[in-house]
C-alpha cells in the first residue's frame, strides 16, 4: 500500500499491492480503456465487490444487524480525463461524464455521456448507469456542503462479473464504486471520508434510484476484511465487526434462473413501509398477540399504534409503492424480523467459536440449521421467495448435502447460498446443476451458474501512475 494507511481508510494500491486474481481482469480492463480513448492511459482504478448475506434477510432497514461477506465478484471501472481537460479547467464552464462499458462479448461499447455539474439520477429510467450517476450525485451532495466541487471531463470505463437482479447486489457495488471515482476525481484522494463514512454517504446515494433499502450492501463493499465475514451494526451510526468463519466449509452461491429488479416492482419498498423497530422479547409477545388474516388496514394500524391514519401514513407510506398498498400482514412481517435478527446474533457467536478444531462440525451444522431456518421465514413470513427459489434451496440440501441453505438479498429470484464441506464442493455443483437445470444444465435458456467464493477484500483504489 502507498504510505501507511490506517484500517480505517479506503485502501488505495499501487499495482504490486493488486491481489493476484485481480490483476488480469484489471489489465483487460486498461487495454479496452487506451483503445476507446485514443491510446490514451487512465489515471486510477476504483474496485467495489458484490456481497453475499449469509444471514439478516429485510432487516437491515428496520435498524437491525446483518453477517454478509463480500465476494470475489465486483465492479471495476478505469478512469482517465481527455488530454485538454485538465489544463484549460479555468477557463470551463461545463463538465462532461462520459461513461463506457465491457459489452457480453468482451468489447467496449458506448453507454452515455452525460453534463456532470449537477447530475440527476432519473427514477424513471431503470438503465444501470443509473447507478452511476447515483454514486456520483452522492459525492456532489456531499462536496457542495463544503468548497463544491470542480468542473471535470471524465471517461469511465466500467467492467463487472456481479450477475444483475441478482441478490449479490451489483447495484451496491457500483454505487459504490462510482463514489470512489467521483471521490478521486474532484478532490484528488479519497481521505476525506473513511470506509464507514463512504459506506454512509453511498447508502444514502442508492436511494436516489427509488428504492428505500437499507446500509448493509454499501456497508460490506467497504468494510470487508479477506478470508472474513461482517457483522454490520446500524444502531448507534455503523459498527462492522470481523467474523471468522469455520475452516474446512464453503460458502457456495447458485442462481435458480428468476431475476427481480427491485427499483422497477413495488415489492422491495412495500415491504420497507411499516418498518418494525421495536426490539426485545417484549415486542416479539406483542407481534405474536397480532392476528395473521385478514391482513390489517391502515385505519386498523393507526388504531393498534393509537395515532391518526393520516399521520401514519406521511411518516411510514412515503414511496408510490408503499402507498399502493392495501393490506398490512403485521404478524408475519413482523414474526420474520424479530427472530431473524435473533438468529444473526446467534449466527455471529456460533462463529465466535469457529477454529476451535473437535467442535468445528457442530459448530456447522448449526450454523446450516440457523441458515434454513431464515430461508423458512423469508419463504412463510416474509413472502419474499419464489417457487424456484425454494426449489433450489432444497435441492441444495437434499441432493448437494448443503448443511444449510437460505435465499440471498432481497429474494424473489436470483441466487441462494449454501454451506458445504470444502471436500463436497464439487460433487455439489455438478449434483445440483443436474437435479435443478436438467440433462441441458440450462435454466431459463442460460447455463445454470453456481459457484463458490472465499470472503474477499473490501473496495479499494488502484492508483496508476
Ligand atoms: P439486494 O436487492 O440484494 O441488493 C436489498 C437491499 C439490502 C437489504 C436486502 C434484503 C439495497 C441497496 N439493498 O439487497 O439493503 O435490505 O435487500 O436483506 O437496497
Ligand atoms: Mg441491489
């Protein structure tokens, strides 16, 4: 690393310092970038990994913690300035953001340019540089409460292996590596916010798209550590605490073939409406006393809180989604939060026993009960599976021998997760692939994917030259 860097602080590399099975995908990368930009060289590199939640499903927005680890997955995205950008800037009086990326077959295409002093995030338009422009405005909030920001002409070229729609939030990583860029770029270097604040600042920047989630996914692209898992804490500002995992088992993620795009369905943001945060046994009581049909109306609801309908819902009702809502399946919703956010916290000190050798088998297979039992509720309580979900989940224990297996992120398609001893991991991914997709190992018309990852390192700058 260049110069000492407290643990704090977003890394920022020099090439030797590049963890090896990063280095080739970054290489492609700067060769696409001097083709598209007259054999020009791009200044930096910004990296932010996609994450799996091993526990702490919908839970992160009602204030409770979460255990994701950031995977070997990310987005990359190289960045240079025209060769006349930088020594007329004076004389400027607009910006311009252009951004490139790494089409499906492995050649740079065109995305957008857009103005880049002010840049509007349109909710209407789902395209994922949407996403950048996330990371981007958030930045510029963020400088024009201090001196603003410079007027710049930027090139970006994005790259990425993070699945969309997904539950590996893509999304997350590249808001948050496009905050990086903007970071670097308008002011120079990136200390002016450490890795817990960047985290903020992005959970903040993704609403921008519509979607009221909460801080884990930005949250873990920041903080992790390699080789562990995070605790994330949202009560009292962002804790994060390393978890070690147990050795001898993987983490192994699978895709049933649905995909959900949050920002375009009401389904994320309905659920995010009445957020539960009334911790403690006390609360759980109360959620059981709570009948589960016919689901509550909002009069009904303002009644059990003792407040007005109409106070109610300009505090809780605030995106279109939430307003669409016709009924409020309090117990249930509320059943899945309490004892998923016990379940985290007895996840998290299972693995505080992790390494401790005769224990290390009980030790999973607990773990592996504490996973399906979060799948069961996000299933039954929640409703935030799908058929093929469930499918996948259960062919993953029946058939792969998984100690647990449970839905990741939001749900409603994209991937599960599954613990699996590390000497079954590939009798697991040829098994299942042929239980789930079948003699043509495709589902959906696309090749089944499934693959297992280590616990990677957090983002981090590449500093060129
Ligand atoms: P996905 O859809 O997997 O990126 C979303 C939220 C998380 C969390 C999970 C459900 C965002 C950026 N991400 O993740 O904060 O609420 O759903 O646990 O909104
Ligand atoms: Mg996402």
């Amino acid at each position: 690393m260049s110069g000492q860097q407290s643990e704090d602080a977003i890394p920022v590399l020099s090439r030797p310092d590049l963890p090896g099975n990063h280095t080739a995908a970054i290489e492609s990368l700067l060769t696409h970038y001097s083709k598209t930009f007259d054999n020009s060289k791009p200044e930096f590199v910004a990296r932010a990994p996609g994450r799996v939640n091993l526990i702490g499903e919908h839970i992160d927005y009602c204030g409770y913690s979460v255990l994701p680890m950031a995977i070997d997955r990310h987005i990359l995205i190289a960045v240079g300035y025209p060769s006349n950008a930088r020594s007329n800037q004076n004389e400027r009086s607009s910006s311009t953001l252009r951004i490139f990326h790494i089409d499906s077959s492995d050649r740079p295409a065109a995305t957008v340019t857009v103005e880049a002093d002010g840049v509007a995030v349109d909710k209407e338009n789902l395209a994922w540089h949407q996403y950048v422009l996330c990371g981007f405005r958030g930045v510029q909030d963020y400088l024009l409460k201090g001196g603003g920001f410079p007027q710049l002409d930027i090139n970006l070229m994005v790259t990425g292996d993070i699945p969309s729609s997904s539950g590996l939030s893509s999304s997350s990583a590249l808001v948050v590596c496009s905050a990086l860029v903007a970071m670097r770029a308008y002011t120079g270097s990136l200390s002016l916010l450490d890795r817990r604040g960047m985290a903020s600042l992005c959970a903040t920047a993704e609403r921008y798209i519509g979607t009221e989630g909460g801080g884990m996914d930005q949250a873990i692209s920041l903080c992790a550590r390699p080789g562990q898992a995070m605790w994330i804490n949202f009560k009292s500002g962002l804790e994060t605490r390393p978890v070690n995992l147990p050795p001898g088992y993987s983490w192994v993620v699978a895709h049933c073939g649905q995909v959900l795009n949050k920002a375009a369905t009401d389904q994320f943001n309905q659920r995010d409406a009445l957020g539960v945060t009334q911790p403690g046994a006390a609360a759980d009581l109360a959620a059981q006393r709570l009948r589960a049909e016919p689901p509550y109306s909002l009069a009904e609801v303002a009644a059990e809180l003792s407040v007005e309908s109409s106070a109610l819902s300009a505090i809780c009702l605030t995106s279109e989604a939430a307003k669409r809502l016709a009924g409020f399946q309090l117990r249930q919703r509320a059943l899945h939060v309490f004892n998923e956010a016990q379940r985290v916290l007895d996840f998290r000190d299972a693995c505080g026993r992790a390494g401790s050798g005769d224990n290390d088998e009980n030790l999973a297979a607990r773990l592996g009960e504490l996973m399906n039992a979060s799948h069961q509720s996000c299933s039954e309580l929640y409703n935030c599976s799908c058929p093929e979900l469930d499918r996948l989940c259960q062919i993953c224990r029946d058939v792969g021998g998984a100690l647990g297996s449970r839905l990741t992120g939001a749900g409603w398609g994209g991937c599960c997760v599954s613990l699996v001893p590390d000497s079954r991991v590939e009798k697991f991914l040829s098994s299942v692939r042929d239980a789930f997709a079948g003699p043509t190992g495709l589902v959906g018309g696309r090749p089944f994917l499934a693959f297992a990852s280590s616990p990677s390192t957090g983002a981090y700058l590449l500093q060129l030259n």
